[in-house]
C-alpha cells in the first residue's frame, strides 16, 4: 500500500466513527508518520500508532489553551506486518478506534473487554 492509500485509509477510518465520537473529540489531530522515534517507543515494540495528550477523562478545569493532542499513526510499522490488503485497511482501522478511544479516556483492559484491540 502507498503512503497515499495508507493516508484514505486512516481519513476513511476517522470519518466513519460514530456521531457521539465526533462529537466528543476535542483538541485533537491526527498525523501519519514514518516510524515511530526512540522517545515514542523507547523498547522498540513496533508501534502502530501512539496517542499523545491528556485524555478527556483526565482533563480538569483548568484544561484550557492547551497544544493538540495527537494521534500518530505509523506507516511503516504497519507495511511490516506484511497483511494483504484488506486485512492491512482492517488493522490501521482497528489502530485509528485504538488511540481514539485512549483520547477519549478508555484505557486498553476496557478496550479489551469491548473487543476493540
């Protein structure tokens, strides 16, 4: 899959989110990057996106003029899985409802239980 499909494919994943999911979102962008730095995955686990910020749950009232968090999903971590097609969309879209879910507070024993991992 090239950089450009790989980019459709997060943006299709984004848009098909619940409304209730749009609707919560807040101070958030999402980017693609290459690989994940040492500082994102320092134990060089293979990252397939990283959520970066102060979820909503954790978000106090003095939460204000604060920078983006971000959602970063990586391209080449997921290319190395060496998925066909379809079975690649499938997994970048399970990354994309991952880190959304960790902005909107839902910690990874809960996306378990909900079978979102």
């Amino acid at each position: 899959m090239d950089s450009g499909s790989f980019a459709h494919t997060v943006d299709d994943s984004l848009a098909e989110l619940p409304r209730w999911v749009h609707d919560r979102i807040d101070n958030l962008v999402v980017v693609i990057e290459d690989q994940p730095t040492g500082d994102q995955d320092p134990e060089g686990k293979g990252l397939l996106g990283i959520y970066e910020g102060v979820s909503l749950a954790d978000r106090g009232t003095d939460y204000f003029g604060e920078v983006p968090d971000r959602i970063v999903i990586f391209y080449r971590p997921h290319l190395d899985l060496g998925l066909d097609d379809a079975e690649l969309r499938g997994e970048i879209r399970r990354t994309v409802l991952h880190e959304v879910a960790h902005h909107l507070g839902i910690g990874d024993e809960r996306l378990h239980e909900l079978g979102w991992d």
